[in-house]
C-alpha cells in the first residue's frame, strides 16, 4: 500500500476517480475503505467529494451520449437476425409448441 502524501493523491484524481473506494484502490486497499483512511484523505483534500461528484457526473454524461448514438442499429440486426428457421419437414398441427420455436 503507498504511503498517502497529497502528491499522490493530486495524482490520483488525474484519472478521474468516481468514489473514495476507487481512490483507496488506486492507492492499493483492497475492499471496504475505512472510516479513518476516508478521514485521511478528506483532510489531505478537502474540495475531494465535489471532484468526485463532478467526475460521477460527466462519466454519467458521456454514457448517456454514448446510448444514444448505437441503440436503434443494434435492435434492427437483432430483429433481421431472429428470423424463423425453414425446416423441410412440415410441421404437425398437434404439435404443442408455438411454431417457430426450435
């Protein structure tokens, strides 16, 4: 685990951490981050919960950008996809099963 100097931590949130768990990883902890750790690195940046909430943010952005671009291709290839395989068997009318189901 590194030692937590404020170097470190101006670091750290160069790469756009989203939580304080994500920080304590980077940092090398591993599971839940501990109150005092949180407490450490609060006092060593004080302004860290509103980087971490604008991080949070502009990843949300960047997703919901990134779904509107792909999402109706994607349902058209599935819908072209699922057609209904031709068997050269006919099908029995007693047959329970919806037809098209394999």
């Amino acid at each position: 685990m590194a030692h937590l100097t404020k170097e470190k931590l101006a670091e750290i949130l160069e790469t756009k951490p989203t939580s304080l768990g994500a920080v304590a990883r980077e940092l090398g902890y591993k599971g839940k981050i501990s109150g005092s750790l949180s407490e450490k690195i609060r006092e060593l940046a004080p302004n860290i919960d509103e980087v971490l909430e604008a991080n949070r943010t502009a990843k949300a952005q960047a997703e919901v950008e990134g779904k509107k671009d792909a999402g109706g291709e994607k349902k058209a290839k599935k819908r072209d996809e699922k057609a209904p395989k031709k068997s050269k068997f006919p099908r029995d009318p007693k047959n329970p099963f919806r037809e098209g189901s394999s």
